[in-house]
C-alpha cells in the first residue's frame, strides 16, 4: 500500500507543479494521466507468426456458431398406433444419460427420489386370457424386473410393480376394469415414494371420464432408466395385451399435466372397429335368416324382394332400415348369388375368405379392360376384412396405398394394415414391419417398432416351416419376369424338359429324382403335388444312395408328416445318412437323443459334431443348450455364447435362431454385443421372407403370368409387394409398364410403376434389374419425377454396378461422357479419384464392365471407340506420326486410283484385240488372210484391212506398257502404304503398351 500512497503524492504534485506553470501561459490543459501499479505492467503486442495449422483452423472455423445441441426431458416412446397380438413380441425402448449437465445431475438425483411420469394410450379387442399381460416394463442389465413394472391382469385392472430403494419388490392393483374397443389412457406418476395412476377413458360420443387411484408406499422407489431396456408390450417374460397401443410419452424427471393426445389414425381405428362390429352383426343376422326357418315378416316392404323369388318365398326382413339395406346391399346379393352353398357350414365358416377370392377374380377380370375398381368389390373387401380374412385387408390397403384402379385414401390403408395386424395375420405383420423399417406411406420410421412386427411374423413361419406339406405354402421363388433367363429356367409340368426328367428318373437317374422330387414340391414354377413327391423321396432313400434324401425322409418317417409314422425305419436311414457325412442327420440324432431318449450328453456331442460341419439347424440347437445351462460340463446359461451360434445359425438362413439373434440385438443388454437394431431388422426381414403363405402368393401369381393371365398376376404380385418383398415389387413394376396408361388407372402424378421400383431399391440386397430401370426414370425423367436427378441416378447405377450389373459401369460411363462427375462419396467405390480426368474415369468404368460375367459387347465397343480416339488425338499431337498417316493415305490414294485405271485400261482394249484373235485362231489364219482367202473383197479393201489392223496392235501395245508402268506404280504405292501402315501401328501399340 506504501508504493501507492507514494505515487499518488507524485501525481498530486505534478499537477501542482502543471498548474503553476500554466498560470502564466496562454492556454492552459489538463488531463489525467493513468499509472499502473508495478504488478500489472502493460503487455507487449505478439509479434511471433501463427503456424500454418493455426491460421488453417481457424480459418476454417471463424464462420461456425457453435450451439449446445437441443436436449429435451420428454421422450415420445411410440408416436404411431401399434398392434399387439397379445403374444412375446414388444417395442423396445432404451435411454441413455442427458449430455445436459444440467439434465444429468437432475437424473442421477431422482435415483432414490424419483420423478417421473409415463402416459399411454390404450385400446383393447379383448381381455387378459392369461392371469397378467404386459403394458410397459423395465427390465434391467441383470434380467429382472425394475421400475415400473405396469400389467394388465384377467380382471382388467392395472398392476403397477415396483422396486423399492431397500431393494425389495413391491407391487399394488388399481379397480380399473379397462373397457374395450375403447381408448384409455393410463398416466402414471412416480413421486418419491407414491405412485398416482390417472384413468382417462373416452367414450363414443367423445366425452373423457377420469378416475384417479394413487398409492403410497412409504418408501422411497429406486428408478433409474438408463439401466436395461424398457419394453411396450410383451417380451420374452410376458405376454402383451391384445389389442393397439397409442401415443406414448415418456417425461424423464416428471411433469405436473400431461400432454398426449390422440393421434387421426388412432381416432380413425377406433371407427373402423365399430364399423366392422356393426358389420358383423349385420352379417350373422342375415345369414341367420338365409340358413334357419325364422322368416319374419314385417311392415315394411323389402327393396329387394323381387331377388328372393329364386328361394321359392316372398319374405321381408324385419328391422333393416332403408340405408342399412343400401349400405349392404352389395353383400347382400353376393350372398344371393350364392345362395345353395349357404347350408353348408364350413363354405359359411370361410365366408371371408370366399369373398377376398371372389374379388380377386372379379377385379382381375376386370382390370383387364377397365381402369377403375368399383365400390362394390372394396365393399366386398371390406366385409371379408370384418369377417376375419386378412388377407382382404392387406389387398384393399394396398388398393388405397398403390392408387390402383382409382382407390386412394392413405390413412384408411393404415387402419386396415393395422387391424390386420391385431387380427395376426403374417403378410400384414411384414407389411407394417417394412413400412415402419423404411418409413413410406404415412408410416413414421421406427426400428423398433419394424422389429415387432417381424419378430411375430418370423416366430409364424417358424410353425409354418413344420407344416410345409400344406398345398397353400409354397418355398418362395425369386423369379423376375422381365429377366428372360429366368423364366426359361421354369420347369413346366406339361413341357417336354419335365417329361424327359421324368423319363430319366423312372431309369434310375438319382439327380434326376431328386431334381424331379423337388419340382413336385412346388419348386421350379410348377405345381405342388405332395403325393407324387413322396414316392420319388421314398424311392431315393430307400436306394441308401443320397445321404441328404435319406435324411429327408427320415424325418417325414418320424414326424409322421405325408406318410405313415415308422420311428424305426425313419431312425435307421437317420443313422444311415449321418454315417455317409451328412450333417443334417448327424444333427436330427442330436435331437433324437435329446428330445426322446432324454440322453443331452450324447444329443450335445452329435450337435457339436454337426455345427462343425456347417448344419444351421445343429448351431441353433447348441445355442438352445447354452441358453438354457442344459450343455454338459457348462452347467451355467451362457447367452453371449448362445447368441454367437444364433447369429451364426441365422447368416445360414435359419428363421429361429434369427428371431432369437434379432432380440439381443435389439435389447443389447449382453456384455460386448451393442444395440443395432437396423441389423435386427435385416436378419428378420430375410428369414420372414422364407414364409411359406407368402410363397404361395407369389406363386399363384406367377402361374397367373405363365397363363398369361396379367392382370390376377398384377394383383397377386401388388398383394406381395406391399409387405416388402424385392421380387414382388420388381414383377409389379414390370407389369405396370406392361399395361397401357388407361388401364392402369393411375393419375398423373403417381405411377405404379414408378412406386414399386423406387420400393425394390430400398431393400437391403435389391436386384439390378430395379436399380438400372429406376436409374434410368431418375436420369432421364418419367412420370412420378418432378425433375431428374443426376446424382441419384448415378447412386443407383453404382449400385447395381457392385451388384454385379455390367449395364450399371457402362451406363456410369455415359453418364460421366455427357458431362456429369462421380461425387465424391462413391468414387472410392467405383476406385476412381479426383485427379482422374473424364476420360480415365470412362476407361476404368468400362474395364469393370469388361469383367463382369454378362454381355460385354455394349463396353467393349464403346471401350475401343474411347481407345481409337485417344490414338487419333495421341497421333494428330506427334508430327512424326502425322507423317506417317498422312504418307499412308497419299499411298492409298494412289494405290487405289492407279487401280482404277489399270482396270480400265485392262478392260476396254484388250477385250477387243482379244476378240478378234480368238475369231482367227478358230478359222486357223489371221484377219488378213482370212479375209484374201474369202474372195469377197477387192484388193484395196485388204490393204486397209491391215492397215487399220496393224495400228490397232501398236496402239495395243502402248496401253500394255502404260498399263505396266501404272501396275508399276500402283505396287509400289501399295508397299509405301503398307511400310507406313506397319511403322505407324508399331509406335501407337508402343505408346499404348
């Protein structure tokens, strides 16, 4: 403080000293000068040079506004109607901690006094059957249950479970009795200790009924989300509710009012489902009055009396009013029409069923001359859907998604692709799952929720694989009609390849049974005939020759499946073929020990032995045994080792182990495996698609195209397409190009074809045909396209370019000529960069389309244009070489005119002089003598005679030696030519080389 005091006394006196000196001066100023303490002495300016990395960095980064990353404490857990089937397929939902530290610390807080608040939406077809059904719970890293825990139980009141912070488990029941075909939302607060559960039903005519239930457990609840998974529905623990989830909204640190309401397509299902309910009431009553004796007369008169004279009696039903009467009155005449079939009970049970196969064959027939689809049949549709065929459902929301025949409403194609979902069916489970996995029409794109809807559908073709004897499951075909190759490879059960390998199999052919035992199952285009495929397998194993044929029918011998059971046969061939190395058997021994004799030692060893050798089957066996902690000498459950071999069974095509695989993948709970749910997606996409209903569609609609049906083809294949299948899509595009634009009914801004192939390139493994032709609709413009899109276009060329396509490289490469570059994202797929010029970047384009397996003409000609043009530039730069050719083609020029008129001069004199010397050389004498010896002519005119003759021979004589000297001349324009030819090849073949 003394070095302070002392410098304010000088500033003091200085200006004491200032101000009486400019006393006496004629201008006088002040100012205050500022002194800084000796602490803080002023710094020098940084004259030293950024280096070249700084100046580049923030160069770089002067123009960027950095911003904290929007982070927000409410999650939407579902935004999108979900259909639960009441079975062990649920949504999965995990969370991680708030990058916000605030957010964070508010979370980590509320562990042991929690705050939180979950709000759902809930709509049920039908109660619990069993005594608890899943709503939403927690499952932690360790397999057991957190909180919340939130169930619906027989009774319909809600369960809420939870775990204490003293680690006990408590639980407590709320009287709701949930109504159905009704939706509810259920919101669930979670405050330190109390649990306050609010009910909120809304009823038909719109008004909210709220009742509250809240419990207190006197003791703080443990919760913490981030660990484990959450689930909506069921899982493998529990099953789920029956009916559809809505909205749910998820506040991680709690909410005091809650903000969920209720999305148009929930609001639209509800209605669908009172619709179908008024429907099928409407339904059992009149074919109660079509089938029974109770005709009841009423007052009023029936429109459509004169219709029931057919019957032999004139009725009129009771209470139908007018509009009812309107509004059915196309099933009404149908049921009509098909009025001796009505007594029977299982036409009557199937009546769904009768009237989706009577729309398809009416709407295919009249596709084929009118662009539209009536009212009639979507009414007819509609009711088949009501009555339980789902398939009706997924036809008519792909009428309404497709636009085809004019029936476009797209929220109406999401309800019905939902209600047929509840309803189980698996083509509408596919549909939803590749929908929400690509996120198209409406559909919002959720993974997890795609991964639902395919693990129920894979769990159905896995039951499905073991009836596969059943006529209406066929193996699915990958048969695409616009590649010729493809169907010519179809074996025709009428044609003459299918008599000749049937003649070769009755001689003994073991190939040509086994290829013909196959095509009788329904393989190869052809027509499943269970019967005759029996005896050919039976023939062949019975031979003890073919190991997997044996193994084959064994396993019909012991399941008792087309033929009579024989256990004993059936495990002699068994043990037969595994001692000829087949590992099928050796695996179907693993599960005989097993299954039968209860012996999992030897089962274990037999599966092991077959996993070795490659057998799917054996590797998910084995993982079975791991999971379940029954494998000998391990007797602990060892999921990571039991989803390595289901990951592994899976790449194999195995449809089990994929579901399986697809559940750790999408929980990622195990130690080192990570969520990835995309992958999920994948692996139960491809094993659904091995569903045999679903092959049966694609086969009625390839025999529809065989037989040259198009249009039942066009609506078989559009049915298929829609749950994401790339053939189906391909074939559906392909015969949307084939039908004239009046047929198709599309508008103008939406094409059929256009739709299914964009739809094909979306898959994960889509087939290069799609890609080029949607490739070429991008590039070049096509209905559907607003603008074209080059760099899509080349996207989708490189695409089917590494998918083994040579039209992709060389349509790449004509790109890149009309003056378009390679982005830089895909020029290291291609193996070109940017230094390449145009030219390089053709040549390499070209020399990958000249290796690949197809036709190479197209690119070999196009390579030797690029070749023969880059040696005229290469030659018009060297003036040597420009010598060279300009010498070559002087020589040519002359070769070629000095021939000409060595031709002409060859051809006019010699023809005459050789004329008049073949005349005297028959007469033995020359002109001259011949002419005396006539006598007919005087003296003089003899001696002009041979005058004139002798001065035709000199003048032949002068064009013989001019023709000599042009011949002359002509050879050696023709060697200067040539030595030019051979110099000029030798230097452009060195600078290629």
């Amino acid at each position: 403080m003394t070095h302070i005091l002392v410098l304010k006394l000088f500033k003091y006196a200085f200006a004491a000293v200032a101000l009486s000196l400019g006393s006496s001066s004629l201008e006088r100023t002040s100012r205050e000068l500022p002194v800084l303490p000796p602490s803080d002495p002023p710094t020098m300016p940084n004259t030293r040079t950024p280096s070249w990395g700084a100046e580049l960095l923030w160069r770089l980064e002067r123009a960027r506004h950095y911003q904290c990353p929007h982070e927000s404490a409410t999650v939407d857990m579902l935004k999108f109607p979900l259909a639960s089937t009441g079975e062990n397929f649920g949504v999965v939902r995990t969370f991680v901690p708030f990058s916000n530290r605030e957010l964070e610390r508010e979370r980590v807080r509320a562990v042991e006094r929690p705050r939180a608040t979950v709000s759902v939406w809930v709509y049920l077809l039908r109660g619990c059957l069993l005594k608890l059904c899943g709503i939403i719970h927690h499952v932690d890293s360790n397999n057991t249950y957190q909180s919340p825990l939130i169930q619906l139980s027989n009774t319909g009141n809600i369960v809420v479970q939870v775990r204490l912070a003293r680690g006990e488990d408590k639980a407590f029941s709320s009287h709701t009795a949930l109504p159905l075909r009704t939706w509810t939302r259920l919101d669930f607060h979670i405050q330190d200790s109390k649990v306050t559960v609010e009910v909120t039903a809304v009823s038909t005519a719109g008004e909210l009924k709220s009742h509250t239930h809240v419990y207190d457990f006197n003791s703080s609840i443990h919760y913490n989300d981030t660990s484990g998974y959450f689930v909506i529905g069921g899982s493998m623990y529990i099953p789920g509710i029956t009916g559809y989830f809505g909205p749910i909204k998820y506040y991680r640190i709690g909410i005091d009012k809650v903000v969920n309401p209720l999305c148009q397509t929930s609001l639209a299902l509800d209605r669908a489902h009172r619709k179908c309910e008024d429907t099928r009431g409407f339904t059992t009553a009149l074919l109660h009055h079509l089938t029974g004796d109770m005709f009841m007369t009423a007052s009023c008169p029936f429109y459509f009396v004169g219709l029931w004279n057919q019957f032999g009696r004139k009725v009129c039903l009771q209470s139908w009013e007018w509009e009812t009467q309107k509004q059915h009155r196309d099933f009404m005449r149908f049921l009509i029409s098909h009025h001796n079939n009505l007594l029977t009970g299982s036409w009557t049970r199937s009546l769904g069923r009768k009237l989706f196969e009577h729309v398809v064959s009416q709407l295919s027939a009249r596709w084929r001359s009118h662009p539209d689809t009536p009212s009639s049949l979507l009414t007819l549709l509609q009711v088949s859907s009501c009555s339980g065929h789902h398939q009706a459902s997924l036809l008519l929301a792909a009428l309404h998604l497709s636009g085809l025949g004019g029936a476009g409403h797209p929220l109406q194609a999401q309800v019905l692709g939902l209600i047929g979902a509840s309803g189980d069916e698996r083509l509408c489970l596919m549909h939803l799952g590749y929908k929400h996995s690509q996120g198209l029409d409406g559909f919002p794109r959720d993974l997890g929720v795609a991964c639902s809807y395919y693990s129920n559908a894979g769990a159905q073709t896995v039951l499905d694989q073991g009836r596969a004897l059943d006529t209406e499951q066929y193996i699915t075909e990958h048969v695409h009609l616009s590649v010729q190759e493809e169907i010519d490879r179809l074996t025709h059960q009428s044609g003459d390849p299918f008599q000749f390998l049937q003649f070769q199999a009755e001689r003994g052919d073991v190939e040509s049974q086994k290829f013909l035992a196959k095509i009788l199952f329904g393989r190869n285009g052809a027509t499943k005939d269970v019967a005759r495929a029996m005896h050919w397998y039976r023939r062949i194993a019975l031979e003890m020759k073919d190991p997997s044929s044996m193994y084959d029918y064994s396993v019909l011998l012991l399941k008792g499946q087309g033929v009579i059971r024989n256990k004993t046969l059936g495990l002699q061939l068994m043990e037969k073929a595994a001692a000829m190395g087949s590992a099928e058997a050796l695996n179907g021994l693993g599960w005989y020990h097993g299954a039968v004799l209860k012996n999992h030692s030897s089962a274990s060893r037999y599966f092991q032995q077959a996993a070795h050798s490659g057998s799917a089957n054996a590797m998910h066996n084995l993982g079975i045994y791991h999971l379940s902690g029954q494998l000998p000498g391990s007797p602990q459950r060892n999921q990571t080792a039991a989803f390595l071999l289901f990951l592994n069974a899976s790449a194999f095509g195995h449809v089990e182990a994929a579901v399986q695989a697809a559940w750790y993948l999408s929980t990622g709970h195990l130690p080192g495996v990570s969520r990835d749910e995309e992958r999920a997606v994948i692996m139960l996409k491809r094993g659904c698609e091995q569903n045999g209903f679903l092959g049966y569609v694609v086969q009625a609609a390839l025999q529809a195209y065989l037989q040259g049906s198009m249009a039942e083809a066009l609506v078989k294949y559009v049915l298929a397409a829609e749950t994401g299948l790339g053939v189906a899509q391909n074939n559906a595009a392909y015969l949307c190009e084939l039908y004239p634009p009046s047929v198709q009914g599309l508008g103008d801004n939406y094409d059929c074809q256009w739709r299914y192939h964009n739809y094909s390139t979306l898959n994960h493994n889509p087939h290069p045909s799609g890609l080029l032709k949607m490739g070429d609709l991008v590039y070049h413009g096509g209905p559907g396209v607003v603008s074209p899109d080059v760099v899509q276009a080349i996207s989708l060329y490189t695409r089917a370019g590494l998918a083994g396509s040579s039209q992709g490289f060389y349509n790449l490469a004509v790109v890149v000529l009309e003056g378009h570059a390679v982005p830089a994202q895909l020029q290291r797929q291609l193996n070109v960069s940017q230094q390449d010029d145009q030219e390089a970047v053709v040549v390499k384009l070209l020399l990958r389309c000249v290796q690949e397996e197809e036709e190479v003409l197209p690119c070999s000609l196009l390579l030797l244009a690029l070749q023969m043009g880059r040696a005229w530039r290469s030659l018009t730069q060297d003036p040597i070489q420009l010598s060279l050719a300009y010498a070559s083609g002087v020589s040519a020029i002359i070769a070629l005119i000095g021939g000409l008129m060595q031709t002409v001069v060859d051809r006019l004199p010699s023809n005459q002089n050789t004329s008049d010397l073949t005349m005297a050389e028959r007469a033995g004498t020359t002109p001259v003598s011949q002419t005396a010896a006539n006598g007919n002519g005087t003296q003089d005119d003899t001696v002009r005679r041979e005058v004139g003759s002798s001065g035709r021979f000199r003048r032949a004589g002068i064009l013989r030696r001019r023709g000599r000297r042009f011949q002359q001349t002509i050879d050696w324009a023709v060697s200067m030519s040539g030595v030019c030819l051979i110099t000029l090849a030798t230097l452009l073949l060195y600078q290629h080389l």
